[in-house]
C-alpha cells in the first residue's frame, strides 16, 4: 500500500499530509473562484493534475454531493456545500445578511462580510442590489490574498505586524497604517481590473478579524460616505452580536 502523504516541501512550505485531501479542497475552492461550470478539463488544468486525477477527485466529491454535473457534464458546487456553509458563522450571517440587504439596495452595490482565513480573505456572504441594472457578483467561498484589496487592508489594520503574512511592502504598509487612522479603507484594480471597493472594520468578540464591505464599478459613490454607512451597519452588527 502506498501513502499518499509526501514529506517533501512546497516553495518553502510543507507539504500536505494527504494530498489527495488537499486536491478534493483545490477543486471546491477552483468552483468556488470560477464564473460558471467547469469541464473536467479545466479543473485538471486549474490544479495542474492529469486529467485522470481530477476525474477522480470529481466523482468522489460528486458521490458526497459536494459538486454537481449539469446536462454537458460540466462540474459547480453541490447544495450539499450549502448546507456545510451554513453552519459556518451562523450568527454572523444571520445579524449581517439583513444589513448587507439594506446596504445593497440603498446604494445600489453588492455588499459583503470578508472574514480573516490563514493569509486569505475569504467572502463569507453577500448580497447584490434587488433592483440594479448591473451589479458585481462577490461570491460567498471567494477569496483572495489578504494583502490586496480594501477588505484585506482593514483586517491587516486590526492585526499586531506580527500577525502580518510576510512580504508587505512598505506602500501596504502606509496604506494599512492609513486605514488605521481613519477607520476604513479603499481599492481599486487590485483584485479585479476595473473594480472599486470600500471596507470598514468589524470587530467581533472572540470573533476572527472580519470586515464589511462593498464593491462596485466607477467612481459613482465617494468612499468616505460609503464608508460612513458601512460603519452603521457594522455597529448595528456588533451590537446585535454582544461584541
């Protein structure tokens, strides 16, 4: 029998105790990034495997219900990682899904809870405008390095620079710095070409660093009063949750 742990390191990094556990998480989280659907192919592709491994990897998350085919065989997440997910911050997103509801439609922009995950933030939930023409979609499970972006600059702003990952210019320092000083921060084009976002604190008793905010296309809303208005609902929020 062979294991399938590997001893060897990974760009400095240890590698996985199971791979193949690691490789089910990489497809979840290649769905969870993605637009749409993805062939086979794609995921192989996306996790840099032969395409007989990421069948495999497939059919055993699809035999849990964790991803689903559609009628051309391409592959998107489960209900069943609805139902997971729902356990995770129940609290949180329960006292925050009608303050992103509120924050969405009064503005006319996706709003969303980033939480504090490892090095990454991760979307927690959102919710996009009832009535908007066009709006950014900011999928729950998405995530991005916490060193771009406005949500990312606020929960560094929350972290002692012990916490911080490694690797922070000294212009993202500023910026953090910045954000500190004057309780929210701003992006633009750091995650995605194009896009603007806005994010203020939330801070939650025995909580992980979380930030709240919003994401949009052009120079349509001045930040600080965005920002001002995201600042309610996170106070709303903590109060809601005793923080």
């Amino acid at each position: 029998m062979v294991s399938d742990a590997r001893p060897a390191t990974d760009g400095g990094r240890a590698a996985p105790a199971s791979q193949t556990l690691s490789r089910g998480i990489r497809v979840l989280e290649v769905l969870a990034d993605a637009p749409g659907p993805l062939t086979t192919d794609e995921v192989s592709t996306a996790l840099g495997v032969h395409r007989s491994i990421a069948y495999r990897l497939v059919r055993t998350l699809e035999d849990h219900g964790l991803v689903v085919r559609d009628s051309a065989a391409r592959i998107a997440l489960g209900a069943r990682m609805a139902a997971l997910a729902a356990n995770v911050s129940r609290d949180l997103q329960a006292e925050a899904l009608p303050e992103l509801t509120a924050i969405a439609n009064e503005l006319g922009i996706t709003s969303f809870i980033a939480v504090l995950d490892q090095a990454e933030c991760i979307t927690l939930a959102s919710v996009e405008p009832r009535h908007a023409v066009a709006s950014m979609v900011q999928r729950p499970g998405s995530r991005h390095p916490v060193t771009v972006g406005a949500p990312g600059k606020v929960i560094l702003s929350m972290l002692p620079e012990s916490d911080w990952p490694d690797g922070v210019s000294d212009r993202l320092r500023a910026e953090t710095v910045e954000t500190r000083a004057r309780g929210y921060a701003t992006s633009h084009d750091e995650v995605i070409p194009s896009v603007q976002s806005v994010a203020v604190p939330l801070s939650l008793h025995g909580g992980r660093p979380a930030a709240i905010a919003v994401v949009y296309i052009g120079p349509r809303h001045d930040p600080a009063e965005v920002a001002v208005r995201l600042q309610r609902s996170a106070a709303t929020i903590r109060g809601a949750l005793g923080g």
